[in-house]
C-alpha cells in the first residue's frame, strides 16, 4: 500500500478531515506522514503602497505554524511517524498547487491527501480551486476528502465520499 503520504493543510474544517484521514491511512499502513502547509501570500498584498506585505507573510506563518504543531500532536497521539514541512510559495511564480506538487516529490510521496470545497460556478470561478488544480499536475496517488462528507462518530470521513486518483 501506500509508504509515503502527504497531507496538505490550510487549518479549515476540510483539511482537518483530510488529516483524519490521513492519520488513519498512515497507521493502518505504518506509513511516514508528512503535514504540508503553504505560507502563500496574495500578490495584491504587494501592490499597496506604503503597505509593508511581511505582516501579513507573518500572520499566515504564525497560522501555518499552529496548524502544523496541531498535526504533529495528532500524529503522536495516533502513532503515526512523519516530519512536518512549512512551505513558502513565491508571490509571483509560484502557486499553492504546484508548491504541494513540488513537496510531494522532494518528499517522494506515494500518496497525497487533501481536502476539497466543492466549489462551483462564480465561487469556483473567484476563488480558485488549488485542488482542481493540484489533479492536473500530479504526479502520484491523490485522495480527495469532500467538504459536504459527513462525519461519522469516528470522525472520518466514509470512503464513499472520498475519490482517488490514481495515475497510471
């Protein structure tokens, strides 16, 4: 099964699912689990002037920090080993979907997990969808935990809920 799983983290209701998720994968597995967190800050942040943007670089790492110190207690108390990664995105060439992909392979991952919004239409069409958009340029196992999936008394989401993409 699956060695080497990833889970990338945004401190949401959905990515917590994701985490469950993952957690159970990786001790039914005895799988290494690595916690992903992407410090992206908007590129508009840059184009105020007279507005420093580390304030807001700061404020998304000190999130990025606490969500990833969650996920670690989580995995002692579940067992699971892994190390947490904290990444930064660069404003203008990067993207969160493209950092997960980038540490999913310096991790050499067999498997990434991660939550998803559902979003459609004009919300989708706005926001984005840096899941829709991870499918597209990855490069190993992916495992989507839908946000509108109910929790069942174990607090992971069902199976049924969830889709997985496996590459060829």
């Amino acid at each position: 099964m699956y060695q080497r799983i990833l889970v990338a983290l945004d401190g949401s209701d959905t990515s917590e699912r994701a985490l469950d998720s993952a957690l159970q994968l990786a001790h039914d597995a005895n799988a290494q689990l690595q916690p992903l967190f992407v410090v992206n800050v908007p590129l508009m942040a840059y184009d105020v002037p007279a507005y420093d943007p580390s304030y807001i670089r700061n404020a998304i790492a000190e999130e990025g920090t606490h969500v990833i110190d969650g996920a670690v207690a989580r995995m002692r108390k579940a067992g699971v080993q892994g190390t947490p990664r904290l990444m930064e995105a660069d404003p203008v060439a990067d993207d969160v979907a493209r950092c997960i992909q980038r540490a999913a392979s310096d991790f050499r991952a067999d498997l990434v997990v991660m939550g998803t919004h559902g979003r459609r239409g004009f919300q989708r069409l706005m926001l984005g969808s840096v899941a829709e958009h991870f499918l597209r340029v990855a490069e190993c196992a992916v495992l989507m935990i839908s946000a509108h999936c109910a929790l069942p008394a174990t607090g992971v989401p069902r199976v049924a809920n969830e889709a997985v993409k496996e590459l060829s």
